[in-house]
C-alpha cells in the first residue's frame, strides 16, 4: 500500500487528514510529525481513531519523512510550507500543499498578498490548482498539487456552471461569504477567541482578502476573459463551514430554466457537487462533515438578479477532503474513496 505521511498534524487540517487517511481503503499512513519534541499519540487529539489506535505524531525529521512516504500533505502555515513542498518534491514525492504557497501562478502577486518572498519561484510553474472540478486532467499528472482555499472552493464552484455556459454579465459578480472560525486555524489571535467570535457576526478584510486573487485567476480562465470579483468575507459564530452567496446578472435573454440546467448538468457529472434547484437554498448542517459542495439557486424576473447559494465544510471540501479527492485522482483511485461516510 502507498503511504501518506502529514507534516503538520497537529493542525485542524491535518486531524481531519488523520482521521480519513486512517480509515482509506488503498492507502496506509506514513510519517506524522509535529515541531513538538514530545510524541502525541494521534488519538488524543482525533478521537474517533478508536482507543487502540497506535499511530503517534512525532518531532519532524525529513529524512524520516522521506523514507516513509509516497505522498506527502504539508498542513503548515502558508510561507513556512513552500521550502518543505518544495524538497519533498525534489526528491520525487507527490506533495500536496494545502497552504497558499503554491496555489497563485505569480510569485510578484503572492508577494504582494502575502507580504513575504517567495522562496520557490521556480516551482511554481509545475504546481497544478488543486481544484478537482475544474483541474482534473492537470492533477492526474501532477507531483505538486497546491490545494485550493476554501473560499475559493465554495465560490468557484458556484459560478462555474453560469461562466463555462455565458450565462451572466461578467461585471457583476459579488461573491458574500461567512465563514466557521476553524478556518482561521488552531492557533490564537485576537479575533478568532471564544468571547470574540461567540454571539458576534462582522465582515473583515472587505475588498481586500488574500482568497481574491486565488479566484480571479480560476474564474477568467473559466470565462476566457478577464474576470473582477468583489467579495466580502465575514466570520460565523460556528465551528465549521462556508456559506457563499453569490449575486450576478443573468444575461438577457437567459431563461430560469437554462440556468437550472446548467447546475443540474454540472452535479451530475460531479462526485461531490449537489444542486438543490431553483429556489432550494444550501445550509451549513448539511454539508458539515462531508466533502459535498451544496448548491442552490433563485433568479428574479424583474432585476435580472441570480442569486447562487453554495455551502461547504471548510476543513473538507475546503481542505482536506479535497486534498484526499486531489489523491485519489493523482493514484487513480476512485475519486471517493475514503471520503464516504465520514
Ligand atoms: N483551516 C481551514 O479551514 C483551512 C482551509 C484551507 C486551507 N488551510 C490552510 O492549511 C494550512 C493548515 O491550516 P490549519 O488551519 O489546519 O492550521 P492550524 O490549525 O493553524 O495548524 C498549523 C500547524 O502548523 C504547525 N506549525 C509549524 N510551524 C509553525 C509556526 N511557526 N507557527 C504556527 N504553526 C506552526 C503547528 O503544529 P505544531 O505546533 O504541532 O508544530 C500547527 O498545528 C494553512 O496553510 C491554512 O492556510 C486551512
């Protein structure tokens, strides 16, 4: 069996890594690490892995690493990602970054939304967008998957089908997000604390969100034009998921009943894309926990106004859910494997 080692387990990210990576019918786990000194037995912090569980995440040693793995999923924070992807891929792993470091083609513009250099510039023309709808035939052959971001995965997703198929105007497009506080990861700040986000509800980083340029660049490639959004991130007083409401035009002449063909053709040639149809509306609950992309749609005669709803887990179809999706596609696995039933 192929091994899957997680180089930063301790992350959100890489518990939920764990506990799929753990139960995957084609693959076993390799190396778990950690920069702690001291080993962590992974069932303490994943539970469900059951009380004989042995695996144990350890003090990161690349050559360990190395030696244990055929694929490798890098759970670090975006900048501290990039050289360790980048030598694993050196020394011919499959990598699968979920950080940023790899997911922007331009090293000047993660430069500029990440105020820090990029120290893989060259290995940024191999690194292949991991999102499996839209990238499917790149990922098969790639050795360096960046996984998406979950904005972008729950907004993209959802406008897809009205892009691909010149549905709207494609100066219209506000992109309204609300996302969990496990998206901003397992380490403190002011603003993801108990008392700060518990009975609270505010925007941030309004118009100027790294997960922007991440979607621009995927959208215009859909459009075949170069697209703007503007999107507006907000912080849920809940544990986990992303719900996205998007607004558009529709353009003239496009009945409601082209556009719910559009969605409906699209999930069914997806895995883990649902639409709910016209005037069904996605919910949080209903996504938490799985690797579905819910979607649904309304259209208003008078303005011309599509309103697009989709929701997702954030640390699945947002990350890691993604990230096994993006592995089993790279293997040739069945695309769900390991990711039923979760
Ligand atoms: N959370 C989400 O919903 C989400 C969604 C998509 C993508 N991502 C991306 O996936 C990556 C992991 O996200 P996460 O939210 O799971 O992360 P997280 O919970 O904040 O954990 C990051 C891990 O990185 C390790 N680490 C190593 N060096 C570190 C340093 N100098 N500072 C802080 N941590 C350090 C820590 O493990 P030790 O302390 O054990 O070494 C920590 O457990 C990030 O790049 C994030 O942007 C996250």
């Amino acid at each position: 069996m192929l091994r899957c080692s997680v180089v930063g387990a301790t992350s959100f990210t890489g518990n939920e890594l764990i506990r799929i990576l753990a139960r995957h019918p084609h693959v076993k786990v390799g190396t778990l690490t950690t920069r702690s000194e001291e080993r962590i037995r992974a069932r303490d912090v994943v539970p469900t892995l059951g009380k004989a569980n042995d695996l144990v995440i350890e003090k990161f040693d690349f050559r360990k690493v190395l030696r244990n793995s055929d694929v490798v999923f890098i759970t670090l924070p975006h900048t501290l990602a990039m050289n360790i992807a980048g030598d694993f891929y050196k020394h011919d792993k499959i990598v699968i970054d979920l950080s940023a470091d790899f997911r922007l083609r331009h090293a000047k513009i993660y430069e500029q939304w990440y105020g820090e250099r990029h120290e893989q510039k060259k290995l940024l023309k191999f690194a292949v967008y991991g999102l499996p709808e839209i990238y499917r035939e790149q990922i098969k052959h790639a050795n360096l998957i960046a996984n998406p971001g979950c904005y972008p995965t729950g907004a993209v997703l959802g406008l897809y089908p009205l892009l691909k198929n010149d549905l709207i105007q494609r100066d219209s497009i506000i992109i309204d997000s609300k996302s969990g506080a496990s998206g901003a990861g397992r380490k403190l700040s002011m603003g993801t604390q108990f008392c700060e986000v518990d009975e609270n509800f505010a925007a941030y980083k309004v118009n100027r969100h790294q997960h922007a340029p991440e979607m621009e660049p995927t959208l215009s490639e859909i459009a075949a034009e170069k697209i703007n959004i503007t999107f507006v991130p907000h912080l849920l007083p809940v544990n986990r998921g992303i719900l996205s409401t998007i607004y558009v035009k529709r353009k003239s002449g496009v009945k409601k009943d082209k556009l719910a063909k559009a969605f409906q053709a699209f999930a069914d040639a997806e895995p883990f894309v649902r639409f709910l149809g016209v005037d069904r509306f996605p919910a949080l609950k209903n996504v938490q926990f799985t690797n579905f992309c819910d979607i649904g749609v309304s259209v208003d005669d008078k303005s011309n106004q599509v309103i697009v709803i989709t929701a997702i887990d954030n640390l699945l179809k947002g990350a890691s859910g993604q990230a096994i999706q993006n592995m089993n596609i790279r293997l040739g696995f069945a695309e769900e494997a390991g990711l039923l039933s979760l």
